[in-house]
C-alpha cells in the first residue's frame, strides 16, 4: 500500500497575530535584488503557464505553475540566490555603492582584476551548486561544490561542465556537508557561499533567500496580466525552506500580513519544518540520519533558522508527502490535460502540484480539500523550480523528453 500524505495546519492565526514582517524581504530590499537580475545579459523572466484543463479537472478556479526550468539556462531556480549573494560578497570587497550592484559594474575590468583570486565553496544536491558554479564563472572567479552521499554522477558532472568546477561528491548527508564546505572555507581562505544560516553565519544566506524573490516578483507581474490581484493559493516546496521562506516573506509584505493561503510540502523522510511545527515549541528541529528521497532538492534535515520564523508565522498548512506524490505531479505536467501546454517539472519541482492533485481527488483527504477551500473561487499558483535536472531518472518517470 502507498504511504499516505500528512498534514497539518498552523496553530497560530496570522491575521489576527500580526507576527513581525523581516526587513530582509522589505520591498525597498526586494526591488534592489530584481534590478540586479535584470542587469544580467541572461535575465529573463521565466514563463507562467496556466492550466485551465487540469483546474476545470480538478474543480478549482485556476492553476498557474511558474516554471523556473528556464532560469539562467540551468534547469532550476537556485542561480538566482547564488548570483545575487555572490554579487554582494563581490561589491563589499571592492567597497562598491549600493547603485553599482549590477553586472557592467562587478563585471568591469577594474573590479575582475580585484577578485580573480576568489575562491567559492558551498554545499549543494546539485541546483545551488549549478548556480554557484555559473555564477562564479560570469564575475570571473573559482567554486568548489562539495556534494552529499548518494549525489547523482550527472548531477556532479553538469556542475563540473561549468568552467572546469571542482566538485567532489562526499560521504556525508547534505547537512554535515554544509559543515565540512564551512570548515574548507576557514581553513583555506574561501568563501562560503551557502543558502543556508547558522550562528554567526547570516549574511549571506539571507542574500540568497532575498535572492529568490525575483521569481515570485515576476510571477506576480505575470498573473497581474492575466487581471489576478492576488492568487488565493500557494504551494511552497522546502528543503532548508530559504526558497519558501523568500517566497512567503515577500508576499506576507506585499500583502501586507494576508499572504495567500499558503502550503509548505516536504519529502515524508525529511519533513524538518513539518516536524518543527509538530513538535509545537517555535523552534526548529533537525531530521538526523541519511534520509533518502527522489526530491534531491528537498533532502535538507536542518530547516535554515533564518527562514523559519516566516515559515512558522506565515503558511497556514504543512505537508509530509511520500515520492509517489511527485512522480504524479511530474507525470501530470509532462502529459496534461485537454489543451495545456506541457511544463517539464523534476522530482523536486513538482511535489507541490502532486499535492494539489491528491487534495482534490483523493475521498480520504476530502476534509482537507474543504479546510484548504479548493474550489472554484481558487487561484493557485505553484513553482516549478527544476526542469529535467537528472535525464536518467526524468526519463524513467514520465518517459522521454
Ligand atoms: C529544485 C529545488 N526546489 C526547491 C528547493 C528547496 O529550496 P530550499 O532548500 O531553500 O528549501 C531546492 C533546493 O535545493 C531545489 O533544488
């Protein structure tokens, strides 16, 4: 028999509670981070795809997936975070002016000559990695990509194709290879570029979580087109939980405190903000072991305590989803319904709209589908945050390409 779904539904009513909005995520913040990206020559926004087969299908309103599987040309979302954090760490050492936090500047033959000799150093499943890697080559530098136990070959081999990276798949989990990449970077003068905090290390990963919030910018932007002022729903996957935690952050201000309904979903092995609001004391909690999940992406035991409160104060809903809930939701965006269009969605891009689909099919989570009111007033939005990002593994779920 498949193991089932679990959720469970935030104790605290944000609406009434008002909890504190982070600066960090403030839109003053936000707009400096998008005008970054749009000074990159590869900027563009990715598409939002609507699919009103699969909504009529599933009775609700309207589904919109962003599909970050054309970001940057790298197949996820995380080149965002990397290139943003990366482009501050390079402006404080050159002592740039906030205006001249663009490419042409950081770029410019002056600035290239006072960083070459950086050296970058994160831990990654694959998709930061990527990010990091590119982004180190546009502004000219080096990166070094430590990679958890049970990394797939072709996930190190697309990160080493970037400029020669060096890359080395550990015997660790991804957590304590956070922790060995932060012990390489003091003892040998690199540079940390990691998307997720711990104590004394803050900076950057909440560059990297402000990093993000171009993608639900635009999507914004994107559903404003389709006369949508605001979408009732929205389904955030996390593995640390930097991305939701972005996303939600900026809504919450954006919204002023009534974000949409929001949902964070995680692999049932390694559910640690599902836990950590389970356990009920406000504080995260870490899943310990070598949990194993297709949701590569998402196979974090440690939530990043810097994102957590948003998460804790702001979603409304948790899920704790086994692997078959993403290979539906994989297998439902490659072959959709009626007249939608195809989204190629990975393993840990595509949980959220598994979800979606069980919620509204399955008899056993009828209650749940009535407490979410998905309806036909619902306007849902999803992020699709990898494409193809392991051909083999893509290939095996929903066919080829
Ligand atoms: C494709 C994809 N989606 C979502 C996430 C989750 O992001 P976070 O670790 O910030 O929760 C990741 C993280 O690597 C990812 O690669």
């Amino acid at each position: 028999m498949k193991s089932p779904i679990a959720m469970i539904t935030n104790p605290n009513d944000h609406q009434l509670n008002k909890p504190e909005l982070t600066p960090l995520l403030a839109p003053a913040a936000v707009a400096a981070v998008r005008r970054f990206h749009q000074s990159l020559p590869q900027y563009q926004p990715t598409p939002l795809v609507s699919l009103p087969g699969l909504a009529q299908k599933l009775g609700v309103g309207a589904i919109f997936v962003k599909d970050e599987s054309h970001r940057f040309g790298l197949g996820a979302f995380k080149g965002l975070g990397a290139s943003y954090a990366m482009a501050t760490i390079i402006a404080a050492t050159v002592n740039a002016a906030a205006a001249d936090l663009n490419y042409a500047f950081l770029t410019s033959p002056a600035v290239r000559q006072q960083i070459q000799s950086l050296v970058f150093i994160t831990a990654t499943d694959g998709n930061h990695g990527k990010g990091v890697a590119w982004a180190a080559a546009l502004f000219g530098c080096r990166a070094i990509v430590l990679m958890p136990r049970g990394t797939k070959p072709c996930r190190a081999e697309a990160i080493r194709a970037i400029n020669g990276t060096r890359v080395e798949i550990t015997d660790l989990n991804y957590d304590d290879a956070v922790r060995r990449a932060a012990q390489l970077a003091a003892e040998h003068g690199y540079l940390l570029i990691q998307d997720t905090g711990f104590n004394g290390y803050e900076d950057i990963p909440n560059a990297i979580t402000r990093g993000y919030t171009t993608m639900v910018g635009e999507a914004l932007e994107q559903l404003g087109d389709h006369g949508i002022a605001k979408p009732s729903h929205v389904f955030l996957q996390a593995g640390v939980g930097s991305m939701a935690g972005g996303v939600l952050g900026y809504l919450a201000h954006y919204y002023d405190h009534n974000p949409p309904l929001t949902t964070i979903v995680e692999p049932d092995t390694v559910a640690c903000i599902y836990q950590s609001v389970q356990q009920g004391q406000g504080q995260p909690v870490a899943v310990g072991g070598n949990p194993e999940t297709i949701m590569a992406g998402l196979n974090c035991g440690e939530p990043n305590p810097l994102t957590w409160p948003i998460l804790r104060d702001f979603a409304s809903f948790y899920a704790s989803c086994p692997d078959w809930v993403t290979i539906r939701g994989m297998q439902t965006l490659a072959h959709p319904v009626a007249a939608d269009p195809a989204v190629v969605s990975g393993e840990s891009g595509a949980v959220g709209l598994g979800l979606l689909l069980s919620l509204c099919t399955d008899p056993n989570l009828a209650t749940l589908k009535q407490q979410l009111q998905l309806d036909r007033d619902a306007t849902i939005l999803l992020f699709s945050t990898e494409g193809n990002t392991d051909p083999d593994g893509y290939a095996a779920i929903v066919g080829q390409p």
